[in-house]
C-alpha cells in the first residue's frame, strides 16, 4: 500500500525534475534559428502571417512585442503563452502554426515543428523567454 503512494508520488516528481535539469536553452542559438526556418516566410514584417497579425519574429524585441492584440509570450509560463499553444498543437488545427491548411484561417502547407523543437521553444519560455 505504502509502495504504490511512493511510486505515484515519483512519477508525479518527474517532469518537475526533467525541466528543472535540463540545461539552459539560448535564444540566439537555439530558437532563434527555428523561427527564421519556419516562421520568417510569412512573419518577416511584411509577409502573410505579419500583415494578417502583426507578428514578427524578425528580431528578438518584435517577437516578444507580439501581435497587434499583444503579447504571445509570457516569460516562465509556456502553457499560458499563445506562440507554444499555436506550435504545440493544443489548438484547432485550423489555427495552428505554422498554418498546413489550405482551409484554415491562416493558409500554408509548412511542415509542424518537430517535438524537439517544440520542446526547444517551450523551456526557453519556461526558463524566462530570455535574449541569451
Ligand atoms: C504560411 C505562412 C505562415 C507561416 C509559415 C507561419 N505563420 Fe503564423 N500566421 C500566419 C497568418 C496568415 C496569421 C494570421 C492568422 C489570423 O489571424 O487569421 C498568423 C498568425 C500567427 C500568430 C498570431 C495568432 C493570434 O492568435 O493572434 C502567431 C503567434 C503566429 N502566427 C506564430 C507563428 C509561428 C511561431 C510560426 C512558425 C513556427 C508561424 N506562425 C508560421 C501565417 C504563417
């Protein structure tokens, strides 16, 4: 009886511990080079996804800044934070990001990030969206 507490309190420790070990993600390294591959075609300032939104991930400033209704990152909190909800698929597929529908509200047919680069994006956020 006593085992089976300890084995369900272990496994709820572990992803508390897996992000609270894995070392730090840098933005200029590591995010940045996921957003220019995959989001700069039509977040560059002046493409689709910009015109549409406003939203740039041209430099580190116009990412935070968000769109014209605000930020899409909150610094320590990915699951509060549009940007990861829209990559992470925990949105409509038709507003997910980058857009694959040609129905959706956003049309495109870009590859989704992998789960490595979701997982990229969304300790850089739970570490504090830092410009390192
Ligand atoms: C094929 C073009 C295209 C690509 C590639 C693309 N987007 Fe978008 N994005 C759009 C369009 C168009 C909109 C506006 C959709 C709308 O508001 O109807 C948009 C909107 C957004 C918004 C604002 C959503 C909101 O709720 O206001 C965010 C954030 C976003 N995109 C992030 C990204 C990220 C991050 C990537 C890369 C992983 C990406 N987009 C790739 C076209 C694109």
């Amino acid at each position: 009886m006593h085992n089976r507490i300890y084995s369900i309190i272990f496994v709820a420790a572990i992803p508390f511990f897996s992000i609270s070990c894995s070392k730090p993600v840098s933005f200029n390294k590591d995010v940045k080079p996921i957003l220019v591959a995959n989001c700069l075609i039509c977040h560059d300032g002046s493409g689709e996804g910009s015109a549409a939104s406003g939203f740039s991930v041209k430099t580190y400033n116009s990412l935070m800044q968000g769109t014209k209704y605000g930020s899409v990152i909150v610094p320590g909190s990915s699951v509060s934070s549009t940007l990861y909800r829209l990559i992470a698929h925990k949105v409509d597929p038709k507003i997910q990001m980058p857009p694959h529908h040609d129905e959706g509200l956003a049309k495109g047919r870009e590859d989704e990030l992998t789960p490595r680069q979701i997982t990229t994006i969304e300790m850089w956020i739970d570490q504090g969206a830092k410009n390192n």
